[in-house]
C-alpha cells in the first residue's frame, strides 16, 4: 500500500454516518475513496458543494463538476450547488464536524502552515483559513517528510494559515494528537518509534496506549 493511500484510510476512520467533512486538495480528496464500508458522510467543497461522492472515473467527468482541487467529482443524491456566501457560512457557521487538509509544516502547538511554498507563487491561503478556525475538528493529512526534511517542527517557519488549531496529524508513518500535548498514538505496520523519531523534529510524548494503525 503506497503512502498516500495509507493515510487516507486511516484518515476515513474518524468519521460516522451523516458527519459533514470537508476535504482539502492533494492527499485529503484520496479520502472520498477510502471510506470504511458503510460509513456515509456528506462531502463539502468550499467552491460551493455539498454532497460530493467520489473521483469522477475517466471518460465519465462532467466539466460543472470540479472540487477546490480542480479534480473531477461527482454528485450524490440529494448534493446541491451553493453560491460562495452560502459555503462560507456552513464552514464560519460551524456546521463542519472536521476539515482535512494537508500541510507544508505543522508544529508543537498546533500551528499549521500549508499555503505558502518559497520560491513560488501562491494564489493565497484561500479557504483554508477558514476552514481551520470554523471546522470543529481539524487533521492533518500529509506525508511524514518532504525530499528527506521533517514536516513536523518545534516552531513553523512558513507563514501561518492558523494558530494552535489542529486537533491531529495523520502521516504514511504515525498518528499524532494533541491531547494537549503532541502525542504520538498509533503507528504505521512495521513502523517503530525510533523510526518516527528519526524523521520527526518536534518534542512529543508518546502514549502508554501506543497501538498500530488498523488499515
């Protein structure tokens, strides 16, 4: 199983029957398809969705439906179409039980910065700001490092798309919560702790119930 599918999965396991999530682009969307059998939530796109269903499959896309990822998606019975006005208020309405998004860094307090890469042009943050403060829960989905670095830090060094919000990290490695602190609480199949430990830069308690992930 390659990584990104990994941490979709066990992203897909924090949800029940009739949450309403939202996913960002990247890694999150992977979420829509990896879902535990039976479990049916409602899927809310910041470009004014709600009631998505899963990736449009090749030579079935319909170009009126696109996720904020620009990815191709499709509409389950009962979705709707919602002007800006109207998306925004479900998410500063908090209205959504948890947000997924992924990150360039992520830090001891929570801080989360995944907007900006240097170097590059960004459009901006976009919905993320919202999303970060309005969702009642938010996790991190993303890959454990980038080109060898660690993504988990003491402090963030990019700019901040919000302050001491994520409530859990989710990698192709381990999962993180802050409960308050930063706590490793699962692992990855085959994974040890001083291999999460090699690849992480932030301090972190592990807990006594440290268990492996069920993908």
């Amino acid at each position: 199983m390659d990584a990104k599918t990994i941490i979709a999965r066990r992203v897909g396991q924090e949800f029940s029957n009739g949450d309403y999530v939202n996913l960002g682009i990247g890694i999150p969307t992977l979420v829509a398809d990896n879902l535990p059998p039976g479990v049916k939530i409602t899927l809310h796109s910041e470009n004014g969705f709600l009631g998505l269903g899963p990736g449009a499959e090749k030579g079935g896309e319909d170009r009126d439906l696109v996720n904020a990822g620009g990815k191709y998606v499709t509409m389950l019975p009962g979705g709707s179409t919602l002007d800006s006005a109207a998306s925004f208020a479900i998410v500063r309405g908090g209205h959504i039980k948890a947000t997924v998004l992924g990150a360039l860094e992520v830090d001891e307090e929570g801080n989360l910065a995944n907007w900006i890469i240097p170097g590059k042009m960004t459009p901006g943050m976009g919905g993320a700001m919202d999303l970060v403060v309005g969702a009642r829960r938010v996790i991190v989905a993303m890959e454990h490092t980038a080109k060898g670095k660690p993504k988990i830090l003491p402090k963030c060094t990019l700019p901040l798309t919000a302050a001491k919000e994520v409530d859990m990290i989710v990698t192709e490695l381990a999962v993180f919560q802050y409960l308050p602190r930063l706590t490793l609480t699962e692992l990855a199949p085959g994974v040890t702790p001083e291999q999460v430990k090699e690849v992480t830069a932030a301090a972190y308690a592990v807990s006594p119930d440290l268990k492996t992930m069920s993908l």
